[in-house]
C-alpha cells in the first residue's frame, strides 16, 4: 500500500511537472504572438511622498491577458522572457509605450514622473542609456519625465557592464532606483558601489510593519542606512494607514502599496492622480 501511494503521489507530481513545463512552452511560444496582438498592457501604481503628501508619478508594471492561460502574473513570464532571450523585445515595448503615455499626458499639461522596470540583459547594452536619452528628446519630454528600477540580481549577474551602463544613465539624468532591496546578497556593499537616487525597501520586510518587531527593526536600520547616504527611501507594498504612520516617523520618503491604490490603467491612474493631489486630506 505504501509502495502504491509512492508511485501515486510520484505520478502526481509528474503529472503536475509536465503540466508546468507546457505551461512555460506555450508562454515562451506566445510571448512574441502577444506584443503584436495588442495582448499586453501597462498600469501605473502611484509613488506618494508621505511627508509632502504629494504624488510625483508613478511605477509602470506589465499586465498581459493570455486568450487561453488568462492573467499570467509578470512574475512569471518575465523570468521565462529573460530565460528565453526574449526579454529586450518586452523591455523596447515597456519603454515605448510609457514614453507614448507620457507624451499624451505632457500635451494635456501633466507632468510627472514615470519609473520603469529593466532587466538584468537591458542593463548590459551600453547603447540603451542614450537611446532612451534620444526618446525623450524626440518627444518633448524632460529627462526627469522616466526614471528606471533594477533589482539586486540584476546587477550582480555581470557588474562591471552593469554598474558602466547605470552610470550612463546618471550622466544622462536618469534616475535610478534599487528595487526589492534586501533579497539580494550583497545589498551593502553594492549600495556603496553603485551610482543609485533611491533604494526601495521590499514588501517582503513592509508587509507585516504593524505587527512584527523584527520587521520594524529591519525597516527602521535599512532607512537610517539608506537616508545616511542621501539616497531617497521607497516603501513598497503598504497596505495599512497605520504602515504609513509608521513609516513616516521611521522618515521614509515614499510610499507605494494598495493603501493608496493599485496599479491602474492609464486614464485611471490621471483621474486618481489629479484628485489625490488637489485634496488635502492628510493620510
Ligand atoms: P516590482 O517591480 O517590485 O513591483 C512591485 C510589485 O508589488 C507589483 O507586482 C505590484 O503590483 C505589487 N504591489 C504593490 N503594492 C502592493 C501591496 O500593497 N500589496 C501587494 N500584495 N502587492 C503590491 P506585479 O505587478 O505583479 O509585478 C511583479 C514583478 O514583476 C515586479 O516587481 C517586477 O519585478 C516585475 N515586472 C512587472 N512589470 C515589469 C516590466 O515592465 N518589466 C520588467 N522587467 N519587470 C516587470
Ligand atoms: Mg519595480
Ligand atoms: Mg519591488
Ligand atoms: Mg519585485
């Protein structure tokens, strides 16, 4: 019986495997299908500065809707786009597209600044920072108008291209943050290395602030860190009013997390936008 069981639950998660690895086929597949057949997305989540209580802009993450898989979470693919080579032709329709927005919302007299994800491979192509230079020029937007967020990883994978190209783009004016600061390994002494404006502490260590004193100790030393080398300071993925009290008094800069809003779609990230900055509604 034992021995039936083994093979059961081995067939299972066999079964379970292969189910997987079709499921990564039909995405990676797909991918190149989805940029030409308008099945990607953008939304905007807001970056709020909690000692102004002013909104500066936004983080634009990727949403695509698969016809037969349904929402597949960037997480997902995006790893599998980079596994597969194909995550430039992402990255090109990420920047072209908030680029187009952002020159939408400049003729209608917004501005404001648009934060990008880029990958670890974007980071290694020395042209990038002047292209996007060129972009923004072409289109009447102000150097300010983007900004770029890059993990940890993707630093570390080949650092001394990285941190060549990440300092191109400082000299251009871009402003860069670290995101998901604290899963990498080596946070301290890459926070001395590399020429970064912002370090966003992850939700992972956000999450339970309220609660866990072992997070708030956590939080509280990386921002007197992150603050002590006059970087600005982003928490990512508050939920609670209470978190932004607390992160206010800890002197955190900026605030992301549903408690302000979700990432939204473009014409509904305006409407949030415009409305969060005429109220004076202290959070
Ligand atoms: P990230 O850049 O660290 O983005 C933050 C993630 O946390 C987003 O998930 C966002 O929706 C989520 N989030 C924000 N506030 C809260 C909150 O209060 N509670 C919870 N539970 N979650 C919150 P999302 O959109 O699923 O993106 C996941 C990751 O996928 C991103 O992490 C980023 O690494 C990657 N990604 C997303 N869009 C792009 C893109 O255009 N290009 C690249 N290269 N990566 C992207
Ligand atoms: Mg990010
Ligand atoms: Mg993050
Ligand atoms: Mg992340």
């Amino acid at each position: 019986n034992q021995a039936r069981m083994e093979s059961l639950s081995i067939a299972t998660y066999q079964q379970g495997e292969d189910e997987r690895y079709l499921r990564e086929l039909m995405i990676i597949r797909d991918l190149p299908i989805a940029l030409s057949q308008a099945q990607l997305h953008l939304v905007f989540q807001p970056k709020v500065d909690i000692q102004t209580n002013h909104c500066h802009g936004a983080e634009t993450l990727i949403r695509w809707l698969h016809p037969e898989l349904g929402f597949i979470p960037p997480d997902e693919f995006i790893r599998l786009a980079e596994n597969s080579g194909n995550i430039s032709i992402i990255s090109e329709w990420v920047l072209n597209t908030t680029i187009k927005q952002l020159a939408k919302w400049q003729q209608q007299g917004i501005s404001l600044t648009v934060a990008i994800n880029l990958s670890a491979h974007d980071l290694t192509n020395p042209q990038l920072p002047l292209d996007i230079e060129q972009l923004l020029i072409s289109n009447n937007l102000p150097i300010t108008a983007l900004s770029i967020e890059v993990t940890e990883g993707a630093v570390m994978k080949d650092a001394q291209t990285v941190i060549a190209v990440l300092q191109q783009f400082r000299n251009i004016g871009i402003s860069i943050a670290i995101d998901d600061f604290g899963t990498g390994h080596s946070s301290l002494a890459y926070l001395k290395l590399l020429p970064v404006n912002e370090v966003k502490i992850d939700r992972s260590f956000i999450k339970d602030i309220h609660t866990d004193a072992t997070d708030l100790m956590i939080v509280d030393t990386s921002i007197r860190l992150i603050k002590g080398l006059n970087l600005s300071v982003v928490a990512e993925g508050v939920e609670s009013a209470e978190g932004i009290d607390i992160l206010r008094k800890l002197n955190c800069d900026i605030i992301q997390g549903y408690v302000y809003s979700k990432p939204l779609k473009a014409d509904d990230f305006i409407v949030w936008f415009q409305q969060f900055n005429q109220s004076n509604v202290p959070f």
